[in-house]
C-alpha cells in the first residue's frame, strides 16, 4: 500500500486492511502547516498543526468555527511538566465525535489528535490519536475492519519530576519518572493503573547524601528496602508492578550509574 508525498492515512471499509492513502482536502501535496509552538490558548485556523508547550501551565486550543467540509487540524504537545494538559475545544455549535461532547485532551508528551470536520453534521471527528504509544498501554485498531491488531509499545517517556518534599508522581503521564534529589524526599503515587509497571530513576544532585521515603504497599525483592546510591550523581533505577490496590512488587535495576 504505496503511497504519495502529501497523502494522508484514511479509512476505507472497501480497503483489505480497512484503510488507505488519500490526497487530503486541498489538493496534492497539500498539508498541515506548523505553527510557532504556544504555551497559552491558542483558537486554530484550518490546516494548522498546533504544537504545544505546557511547561508552564495547561491551556486550551479552540478548533475553527464552521470551516469548510473535510478541513483538518492536528494538535501536539511537544513538551510539558508537571502533568500539564491541553484541552482542545470546539467553537460555535461544532461538536467534537458526539452530538454532546464539546472537547477532547492531550495528557501526555508527544501525544497528538488529528481532527477533521464534517460540515453537514457540524462534527470534528477525531481521525488519529497516539495516546497509546506516547502514554502507555496498547495501541489497539480493533477499529480496523477485519484484522483487529493490538501492537505493544516499545517506547516509553521519561517524565522528569520536580523535587520537593513529597513529590507525587503521576502514572497516567508516563511509566518511566525521573527525579534529582536535592533534599530528602517522600515519594507518593497518583492515577496507578491497574497492573501497571513502571519504573522510577533518582539522581543524586552534586552534593549528594539524599534519602526517600518510598510510598507504602512496597514488596521489596529480597524482603529488604535498597540504600540508596549517596555519591554525587549518582543514578539509580527502580522498578515497580502493581499487583492490587496499593500493593507494588519492587526491586532494583541497577545502582550507581555515574
């Protein structure tokens, strides 16, 4: 399934796999265009590729009003912290995949939705989402006429965590957290998924010397809680898997990367 330069992934029910490469609205070659990265409320215009920085603060992206049939606009969050989210609204009576729903979000980095509109209902229907790749779990496309795939994942994001003296860790952002020690630190826990794995790696600033206190429910390997590394920049890796509510098996990766 060849495809051409502009083209864009399709569903086609008539397709063996369900989809196909179609020239997207707007003619060969046409495409989305990138716009500066924004970091607060941004309202899209047709065929705008919104790139997102949420560092600072989560903020909306508003969807053109009544554009023309067929329009497309994609959303992106390229870099964030603290968990901070994009919501993208719909304007006017336009809906988004529902007659009732009027919004859709992006929690994750990296995470994109690609809307395209469907003037005679009044409909942004979401075409594409990577949520499953970029946030973890499985990308299924059950959606697929006839093949019903599921792919595992086999990357994950590193989402670095701001010290302080408890720092929460959100699991529905990434499986992979990363934290540098200025000071000792309780480490808690939010949003776990059921069964979930994932690992968190601690750094020792220049000073070194740090302490956790680790979030309760831990079935440490061996039956003993691990001494953290203490030199300088030091690295050490932890990995977790939840097996019920609050209760994680625990173990080391590895200690003292330098």
């Amino acid at each position: 399934m060849a495809s051409l330069d502009g083209d864009v992934l399709t569903f086609d029910s008539t397709q063996p796999l369900g989809i196909k490469w179609a020239t997207p609205s707007g003619g060969s070659g046409s495409s989305l265009t990138a716009t500066g990265v924004k970091t607060g409320s941004y309202t899209a215009a047709a065929g705008d590729l919104v790139t997102c920085d949420t560092t600072s603060a989560a903020f909306t992206v508003t969807l053109p009003n009544a554009p023309a049939d067929k329009t497309q606009v994609c959303v992106k969050i390229v870099a964030q912290a603290s968990g901070h989210a994009v919501t993208v609204g719909s304007a006017g009576s336009d809906v988004i995949d529902t007659s009732t729903c009027t919004s859709a979000t992006l929690s994750c980095v990296r995470q994109a939705l690609l809307f395209q509109y469907a003037a005679s209902s009044k409909i942004w229907y979401i075409i594409a989402d990577n949520a499953s790749v970029t946030c973890g779990g499985l990308l299924n496309i059950s959606l697929f006429p006839t093949i019903g795939l599921e792919i595992d994942q086999c990357i994950s994001v590193i989402q670095a965590e701001t010290y302080g003296s408890t720092t929460t860790m959100n699991l529905a952002t990434a499986n992979w957290h990363s934290l540098t020690l200025t000071g000792n630190t309780t480490i808690a826990l939010s949003n776990v998924g059921t069964n979930q794995q994932f690992t968190i790696m601690l750094t020792q600033n220049s000073s070194g010397g740090h302490t956790v206190t680790w979030f309760p429910g831990i079935k440490w390997s061996g039956g003993t809680v691990p001494t953290l590394s203490t030199a300088g920049g030091a690295i050490d890796l932890f990995t977790f898997k939840q097996i019920g509510s609050a209760s994680y098996l625990g173990c080391v990766a590895g200690q003292a990367f330098a």
